[in-house]
C-alpha cells in the first residue's frame, strides 16, 4: 500500500453502514521539552571521538561547556527560523517575566546574538509552550518526529533529515558542528518551504474534517446509477473537492465507463495488494468477492480526468468494509473505508505519475507494457532508448559492487526516489554513530518483482525495499522506491 501515511483519515464510512459523525474527544495536552543534559552523553562521546580524547581522558571544564552547546546545535537553526518568523510568543514571555532572557528572541531576530548563544543563555533548554499557535501544527509533525526522541525514523519530510543535508551531509558527525550563519540561510528557506506546505495540508486536512460531504444529510446520497460492471445500482456521492451546482450525470456516468474499459493489469495490482494484505491465492480476491455500495465522484484537476472512489465489502473484509481508488483507468490505492484517500492526495498523485510512466495521454494506451517485458534483449533496447536506467541495488557507499547480481532496471522517475533514500540513510548511519557507537549498522536492499497476468515474474521490480535495522532490534525503518507499484 506504500508507506507514506494520509494525514487525512476517518473520512468515509462504506458499505449499508451509516455514516457517523466524528466525535470530539478528550486529549491530553502536548507538552514537549528539550534540555541539552539529555544529550551530552551522546556529544560527548561524538566529541571524543573527533579529537581523539580517549574515555578515560578527563574534560576540561571549557570543553564540557563547549559539549553542553553542542547538544543544542540541531535545534538551534530550528529555534533561529522561529525568531526570525516572530514564531516565539506569549509563553516564552510567561516563563521569563521581565527579565533580561525575555528579550532573547528579538536578541536573535536582530542578529544581537545568535541562536546557540541564545539557547545556552536559556540554560541549554527549550519548551514547546513558547511556540505561537500558529506554528505548533509544524513543530509538531514536522521537527518533534524526529530519532532524537522517539527513536523512530520515517520516510518522511522531517526537520532532522533537513538539518542533515543543509549541514553538509557530515558521515562523521551529527552534534559538533559550529554555529553558522549561511547555513542558518539555507535551513530558514527550507523551514519556510515545508512549513508552506505543511499549513497547506493543515488547511485542507481542517476543511475536509468539517466539510467533506457535499451531500451529507443522514445517510443521503444525490442518485443512485446502475453499474454494468457491478451489474447493480451504486450510491452516487459528491465529495472531497466538491462538485457544485447540478448533478454531473454525464461525468458520473464516464467514471462507471470507465470501470469496465479499465485494463486486467489494473485488476491483477489489486489482487497482488490483497495477497500482501491477507495471504493467500490470488483466486480468492477476484472483483467477483467484492460487493459494491457506493460511487464518490471527485471534481477533476486536470482536464480530462475521471477521478472516484468506489466503496463496498467483501468476505475477507466484512468489518472494515473496502475500498479503492481510480483515476484515468488507473488504480491509485486500496484500503479499509475509513482509511480511504481520495485520487488528489499528495502521495497519490506521485504514484499517479509513476503509473502512468509509459502511457500516452491522449489515447490512454501505453507505449511500455512492463509487466510484459519478458526477455532481456527487450529490456536492454528500453535501456539504450534512456527508458530505463540501470542503477546499483546496493550503493557503493554501502558496499555495492557494480556487478549483474547488483545491477537493477528503473524507470527515470524512480531515480530522485533513489537518490532521497540514500541521503536519509546515511544521515541515520551518522546518527546512529553518535548515538549508538556500539551498535553495527545494517541496511537490507530487496528488490520486489511481481508476476504479470500470465504468471510469468515481471523483470523490473515492483519496488525496491531498503531495511535499516540493530541486531538489538532498537529500531528500524523500511523505505520503499515504488516503481510499478
């Protein structure tokens, strides 16, 4: 199904169940804290192993303070954007009174000091309360999911694989590094770039939580439209980007055509999709154990497009209830009904993209049929066209030999997918230098090849699976470059 995560979720309801109304409820407060003490060991140990003092070496009291500083220097930039963006507010003024730290924010903004020197001046500690309103949605899912709490590495945009890169992607180190002002610049425009988008998602997330249904009476739907597909009538929902004014008949209608006219190789993703999820034959999830309820229809972003969502159940989901995603013949996504994500959802857009790699828009047929590459000299004409690139499995900064067993065929679009991972797996293995210098580093490449509708093993992978894992098991992440999905 892909890893990255819909924020949006709990939207549909499917099958005969009526819909529900999302309760409130109660939540404990966030709060999050951050003191320098908490990582001195691991700068401390990052430190030592840079000059070459040995364990037993005792720390001059100058060099302890130095440390202490160090511990601060990720957050640091963090703390130097939200002076700048006014970003600091009442509860900073709150915690500090009249005193003289009250001023450090502006101290900062004006240039007076700089945001390390602000931090030590605050005892090597920060607090979430300080943060304006505004910007604690962005504090929140972008910088706090980050390993230097929660242990936990994603494949998502986070302040910690950003303050990597723009530090100059240092292999030896993650703490040490002095305060700079250009890299300040670099880190500012990126938080300016990702909180942007992160607000947009907020906002979008906030109208599609309290406006979603454009026909949302109890349990009222606009028409009911017979599907040759189904061979049945389905529930007719607008929703999402909302369709306005008259009922769309004729579009409606084009999105139940296009149902029948999909390609069989559709199909066969979403039974490969439903294998992974339950095991089993993929006789078992053929589209005749799926009973359909519902057609949502979404208002189309590009010309053309014939973007919906159909919702129903099957044996093997009775509870949850089914449902998957299409647009232009293609399918997007398949998940529970209450985990639905609609045809423009970020992720499935990219995934649209790669899907669609091969096909020429105007007729809808594709050009590359890669489920039916079945031979190698058909493969390597694609190649030598710079329709698809050989890339390395394993890189040779991970010890890859460029050799046929570590050799893959990608589609171009995969490359940037490729390239992304690498850099966030070598920001992990500086990290987990420095916070876990004891631990050896893995990281397991696996390619996944599918089988087409002949049962003949597909040569390019499906998606390429890069593992990072301890022996001790403390944590672990999978990043996936999905491919042909």
């Amino acid at each position: 199904m892909g890893i990255i995560q819909s924020i949006i979720d709990g939207i549909f309801n499917c099958g005969n169940k009526k819909k529900t109304s999302r309760s409130t409820s109660s939540v404990q407060r966030y709060t999050s804290t951050f003191k320098g003490e908490a990582q001195w060991e691991a700068a401390a140990g990052e430190y030592r192993r840079l000059t070459g003092k040995s364990e037993e070496a005792e720390l001059t009291e100058e060099e302890n303070k130095r440390i202490l500083d160090f511990t601060m220097t990720p957050l640091a930039y963090f703390f130097g954007w939200l002076c700048e963006r006014d970003f600091i507010g009442e509860g900073f003024v709150s915690e500090f009174g009249e005193t003289d730290k009250a001023k450090i924010p502006e101290d900062v903004k004006n240039g007076k000091i700089t945001p390390l020197e602000a931090l030590a001046g605050l005892d090597h500690y920060f607090s979430y309360e300080w943060i304006k309103e505004e910007a604690q949605y962005f504090f929140r899912f972008y910088f706090d999911v980050r390993a230097a709490v929660t242990d936990r590495f994603t494949d998502q945009d986070t302040y910690l694989y950003d303050y990597y890169e723009c530090i100059g992607e240092p292999e030896d180190r993650y703490y040490c590094i002095d305060y700079s002002s250009e890299v300040q610049k670099k880190i500012s425009q990126r938080l300016d770039e990702r909180y942007e988008k992160l607000s947009r998602k907020q906002v979008s997330w906030e109208y599609l939580r309290d406006n979603y249904y454009q026909d949302d009476e109890e349990d009222e739907h606009v028409v009911e439209m017979h599907s040759t597909f189904f061979d049945k009538d389905l529930r007719v929902f607008r929703c999402g980007r909302i369709l306005k004014g008259e009922f769309p008949e004729d579009y409606a209608q084009k999105c139940l055509k296009s149902l029948e006219e999909m390609p069989q190789k559709e199909w066969h993703r979403l039974e490969r999709w439903l294998v992974e999820c339950y095991g089993g034959e993929p006789e078992q999830f053929k589209m005749n154990y799926f009973e359909a309820f519902d057609i949502y229809i979404y208002e189309p972003q590009e010309e053309g497009d014939l973007a919906f969502m159909i919702s129903g159940e099957a044996d093997y989901e009775e509870e949850h209830g089914i449902s998957f995603t299409i647009r232009n013949g293609i399918l997007l996504d398949w998940s529970y009904a209450l985990e639905s994500r609609d045809p423009y959802d970020e992720a499935l857009i990219a995934r649209y993209e790669r899907c669609s790699y091969g096909r020429d828009p105007k007729t809808g047929t594709w050009e590359i049929d890669f489920e039916q590459i079945k031979e190698q000299k058909e493969q390597d004409a694609l190649v030598a066209e710079g329709k698809l690139i050989r890339t390395l499995l394993v890189p040779e900064w991970l010890g890859g030999a460029d050799t046929d067993e570590n050799t893959v065929c990608v589609t171009p679009l995969t490359l940037p997918q490729l390239e992304k991972i690498n850099k966030r797996l070598k920001m992990i293995r500086a990290y987990a230098a420095t916070v876990y210098p004891d631990r050896e580093f893995h990281v397991d490449v696996k390619p996944e090849y599918c089988e087409n509708t002949d049962g003949a093993k597909v040569l390019i992978p499906m998606s390429i699976i890069y593992s990072v894992y301890w022996p001790e098991k403390k944590f672990s992440v999978s990043m996936a470059a999905n491919i042909l999905e």
